[in-house]
C-alpha cells in the first residue's frame, strides 16, 4: 500500500522543478526528490527505408557531444504529433507522416517525464537548417539504420532515449 503524507516544491525553473516527497511504502516512510518535467517526444525520420536522420548537439551536463534522435519538450497545449512536427522542423527542416512507435518513462526513478516516440516516414525538406531554439547547436547527420544499431551496440550512441528508439523500431522491421 502506498500512501502520500506530504509534497513540497523545493525549485521551480524554467524547464523543470523538483520536489521532495514523503510517502509510506507499506510500513516504510520513503523520502524522494522528484523532477518534475514536461512529456516530450522522440522521432525516428526514416529516408528511402534504409536510413534515418540523427542529431549531434553538445549536451552540458554530459561534457560532450552526443549522437541522437531528433527530441523535445511538448510545450503549452501542444499534442504529441504536434510537437513532434515542430521539433522534427526545428531540428531537421523536415515534415512527414508519424506513427507511433511507444512511450516510456526516461527516468522513472526519479523523474516525471513521460517521452512519445515516433517514427516519420515520407519526408519532405521544408528548410535548409531547421529553426533551432537558443540553447542548440545541431547538426543533422544520415546513416543507415544498420549503422546506427551498430552504434547503439557498440557504445558509439550514448543516449538511452535513442539508444531504446533505435532498437524498438529496428524490432518491427525482422
């Protein structure tokens, strides 16, 4: 039996927040910092159904560049289609049909954000370098999807949103 005693928002920014909560476990009292974030989308744009497009973009709290899916937060009232039609035009400059793929949880330990995956087929360029927010520096890179398992595998993907995307969708084409 779980039973929530007390919830206390601790921070509050701009992309997150974290609070600390108290519940019963049982007969145990748990005490966790939760991060509270926004849902988000994952896309897998898939060219001439042999290879998909990847963003490098430095991540700060990693140290380093790293290799991944296009991604982001949904804002405001968006769906996920929807932000996900906007992210794969900010980071790509592409648009195209989504299917879903699956949902999960990125972090769930210690983290609410819940991550729709999608996979986008038929792509059309609607710009030369996407409109990216602020905070990124992309760079879009194309590789076969066997390439990119090999790099899931081999450790040279180090993100586990991508890592999982890769994987899941290269499951439904065996």
């Amino acid at each position: 039996m779980i039973r929530t005693l007390s919830s206390q928002k601790v921070y509050s920014g701009d992309d997150i927040s974290v609070k600390l909560d108290k519940f019963k476990l049982n007969s145990k009292l748990i005490i966790k910092e939760i991060v509270e974030h926004s849902p988000s989308v994952g896309i897998i744009p898939i060219i001439d159904n042999t290879h998909t497009l990847f963003v490098t973009q430095y991540r700060h709290a990693a140290r380093k560049l790293m290799l991944e899916i296009p991604a982001g937060k949904i804002e405001g009232k968006e769906t996920p289609v929807q932000a996900a039609l906007r992210e794969m035009h900010e980071e790509i400059g592409y648009t195209g049909k989504l299917t879903p793929l699956l949902q999960w949880y990125l972090a769930p330990g210690y983290d609410t954000e819940l991550m729709y995956v999608f996979v986008a087929t038929h792509l059309k360029k609607i710009n030369k370098n996407g409109n990216l927010d602020n905070d990124e520096n992309i760079r879009v890179r194309r590789m076969t999807l066997t390439s990119a398992i090999n790099k899931c595998i081999n450790g040279e993907i180090q993100d586990c949103k991508t890592i999982a995307a890769v994987l899941a969708y290269s499951n439904t084409k065996l």
